[in-house]
C-alpha cells in the first residue's frame, strides 16, 4: 500500500472507559453499561463515522478507585462519574455528551480543562495544600534576588554535608501535571545528557508506531534510541483493546532495555497513563523499578495523573502547571517544533 493510498481515520470526539475489574462493582453491570451506550449511541448518532462527536466506549480494568462503582469516566474532558445505573448513564449520555452539561450530582472527581474554574477545585489529586508561587511579589513590589546572606544555617549545613558525601545515584525523575512541557523538559534532558555522552533511549507509549514528530528526527541524528510504539491517542483509537495490548507491550520491551544495563537515562514517555487506566498496577510498576533498575540509570516518566505509588518512590517529582494556552486563549492550534 503506498501512502497515497493509505486509510483516512477519523477520530472520535469523546472515549468513555467502563472499569469491570470487579472491587468496586459486579463486572456484569459495567458490561451490561457498555451494551445500553451502545444502544443510546446508535440512537442519538454518536457512533455515526462522519460524526466529529462520535463516542467510543471501551471496558477496562481496575482504574484504581475501588468504590463507589460502576465508574464510568469521560475522556478527554477527565469526569469521572460514580454509582453509575442505567439510569445515570441515559443522563450523562442526554445532558453531558448531547448538551455539554456533565451530572454535577454523579461526579466525585475531574481531571484537566474539564474542571470547574477556580483553584480548589482544577487542582489535581497530589497537588501539595501550598504551591511555592502563591505569594509571589505584585508587579508593583518586585522580588529581590536571593543571596548567600538570605541562606539559613540549616542550609549551609546542607550544602556543606551533600558536598563532603559526594553522593551520587540513578534518578527516578516524574514530570506529570495537566499542563504543557512534560514531554518536553524530559527532551531536554536527553540532549543535555548526550552532550555528556551518556547513553540514552526510551519508549513512547503512545505514539504511533510510524510517527515522525520532530523529537524523533533529532534522535535519529543524535543517536538517540527512542522508540514509539503506539497507535496514537487514545481518543483516536479505532481499537482499545489493541492499544491497551501495544501499551502493555510496550512495558515489557521497556523492562528489558532498563535490566539490560545498556543505558544511562532512560525515558518511559506518557507512561503514567498505562497506570492511570488501570493497565498496569502501580504497586507492581514501582516494586519491578525497585527490583531490576540498575543503581546508576536515570528513568524519567511523563503523563498527567501519576499515580501516588509513583510519586511516594520517584526522587524527583515535577508538577506542570497550565497558567495560559494559546489554544484556548488564541485559537491557535499545535505547530511544528512546539508541539510535534
């Protein structure tokens, strides 16, 4: 097939993803919620393939909540909803997917652009009670740059102690957060490192396996190895059973490449989602990185929603934090050598 020939796939508007893992909820009633969206889909036209609003709804295992089931979450707006029957589910489908009013009474937890406004409540689960820009100078009474006389005695001994210890160890680095740069700060840090010489690789969970995005042409020449091995977005996906199964390989193609010895930073790229669908357990990730990661290799995670058991084990945890996006400031749409 030549690639002018190659398919046209249109993507879906929203995925709904049914937990069936069976702690919070008989796995039959989340079946039983796929069969009667599928039902209220086709008769509202929201499994139409010209239809830019059409909705996948995908079962799928344990996401991590253990109560309150069945959870039905809405995605990309990241609602989760809570205590769903057929009934609440006829509701989120006419009032949140047919007239973008999400049943306030039925959610217990939001995710990204879809939160309320306000700080409270668009704050993500491991956000910390006080963020260190809170009380930020007005621009009418600048900050003064910090200096050595501003340092405490408990910081000089600090910095006294880490010099004499000459401690050095194999970073385990997680930049999450629901906004933009986390891909791109763990780049950086494979260019920084190869002008050090250091041997480096990844895995891109979801990106497709053909994708050609600018960061894989510079790997290429800098001798990179980062490998995609998805089939592009989920919200994209025509199959998530088969995107679920390249994730999930994905995982185990990663492992050998970290166990092999062969690298000095490795990046494991949106893999906070395999976690975050309930794809993999945390508990399980972080234990094989505890058991198998050799002492000196850097790995770095990115992906919004990184799971506490990841962020308890991980030595350096990043938050990035959406203050402004020309999207949805501008209309302005993803352009090459920011975005992609």
């Amino acid at each position: 097939m030549t690639d002018s020939s190659a398919p046209f796939m249109r993507p879906y508007g929203r995925q709904l993803l049914i937990c069936t893992n069976g702690d919070c909820a008989d796995p039959e009633a989340g079946e039983r919620l796929q069969q009667r969206f599928r039902e209220l889909a086709q008769a509202h036209g929201l499994s139409k393939l010209r239809n830019p609003q059409r909705v996948k709804c995908t079962l799928t295992g344990c996401l991590g909540v253990c109560g309150g089931g069945p959870i039905l979450v809405v995605y990309p707006e990241g609602i989760w909803y809570h205590h769903v029957d057929a009934a609440a589910l006829e509701r989120i489908v006419h009032e949140h997917l047919l007239n973008g009013r999400p049943v306030e009474e039925l959610i217990f937890h939001r995710i990204g652009a879809g939160s309320p406004a306000g700080a409270e409540a668009g704050a993500a689960a491991y956000t910390p009670d006080h963020s260190g820009d809170v009380e930020a100078a007005t621009a009418d009474t600048p900050a003064s740059p910090p200096t050595r006389a501003d340092s405490t005695p408990e910081a000089e001994a600090r910095r006294k102690a880490a010099r004499q210890a000459k401690k050095h160890k194999g970073l385990v680095i997680v930049n999450t957060g629901n906004g933009k740069g986390k891909t791109t700060a763990a780049l950086g840090v494979l260019m920084r490192a190869r002008g050090r010489k250091l041997r480096l690789g990844g895995i891109q969970f979801f990106k497709h396996a053909t994708a050609n995005f600018g960061e894989l042409r510079t790997a290429r020449e800098l001798g990179i190895e980062l490998t995609p091995m998805g089939d592009g977005f989920t919200w994209t996906s025509r199959d998530m059973d088969e995107t679920q199964a390249k994730a999930l390989h994905g995982w185990e193609v990663a492992k050998e490449r970290i166990a092999s010895g062969s690298y000095d930073v490795f990046l494991l790229d949106e893999f906070t989602y395999v976690m975050h669908f309930g794809w993999l357990d945390a508990a399980e990730v972080v234990a094989w990185i505890a058991a198998n990661k050799p002492p000196m290799l850097h790995l770095i995670i990115t992906g919004r929603d990184a799971p506490q058991a990841l962020i308890d084990f991980a030595d350096l945890v990043t938050e990035m934090r959406e203050i402004k996006h020309p999207f949805k400031g501008q209309g302005i749409r993803a352009q090459p050598g920011i975005e992609f």
